[in-house]
C-alpha cells in the first residue's frame, strides 16, 4: 500500500512535507485559534453528573458590555476618599481667585467649555482670555501649594 501524501498550501502553492510537519503545522493552527476566538467567546458547559447546564464567558470582554451588565470598575490610582478631597480642595482654592478668574476657570474646566465658547460668554477676546486662564492657573497652583 502506498504512502499517504501530505499538504500544505502555503501562499497559494502545494507544497508537499512529511506527515509530523503536516500534524505540527495543524496543531499550531488549532492553538492559535483556541487563544483567539476560543477563549474569547462564552460558552456552554453541563455537568456529567448532575447534568446541570451552566454558562461560562469568555476570558476575554468588552469593556462596553461589561458596563452594560452592571460592572463597576474603581478608577486607577487614586481611591474615591482621594478624589472627593481633592475636588473639595480645589474647589476652596477656586474660591480663593477673584470672581473673573473663577468664572474663566469654572467656564472652561467645569463646564468643559471651549475658548472659543469662553470668549462668547465672557464677552472678551481670546488672547485676553488666555491671558486671563493662565495667571488664574498660576495662581490656583500658588494657593494648592501653600506658598
């Protein structure tokens, strides 16, 4: 009986390799998809025994649906005490500036502003505001200092 010939398609072309290449090639094949679609979807798994039926998900999720399923992840660095006494903080330092530069720093880093929708609010042009913005920030980090 004659040999069985193996394989592989590589770029198109035929190319024939011994039977352990051939096994290797696909082995590697399989693995690879096992760490990218496999472990990534959920699946599945019933119990021989009892013959119950559980899901398990997958390894890997998105960060879309993991909120969506009601998961709450902590901010890095800092811990929620941490932030709530730094905004408190900062925001008894913006009360030490005048009422102009608290309304400039209000308008662009509380309410997200623009300097373009700065300007129109505030009714000045946009080098007087820059102007304005930085001396404020100078300021703000003069009084977090303590100097």
């Amino acid at each position: 009986m004659a040999e069985k010939e193996y394989f592989l398609f590589i770029e198109g072309k035929r190319i024939e390799v011994t039977e352990e290449v051939y096994r290797e090639y696909y082995r590697g094949e399989r693995r690879e998809r096992y760490f990218m679609e496999d472990l990534k979807r959920g699946r599945t798994v019933t119990d021989p025994k009892t013959k119950e039926s559980r899901y398990v998900p997958g390894r890997e999720d998105s960060y879309e649906r993991l909120l969506e399923a009601g998961k709450d992840f902590p901010a890095p660095g800092k811990s929620l005490e941490e932030h709530i006494a730094c905004s408190v903080l900062l925001e008894q330092a913006v009360g030490r500036l005048e009422r102009e530069e608290q309304e400039l720093i209000r308008a662009l880093y509380y309410r997200g502003m623009t300097e373009r929708e700065a300007c129109e609010a505030l009714h000045i042009p946009k080098t007087t505001l820059r102007r304005r913005r930085d001396r404020a920030l100078s300021r703000l980090r003069k009084i977090l200092e303590g100097k």
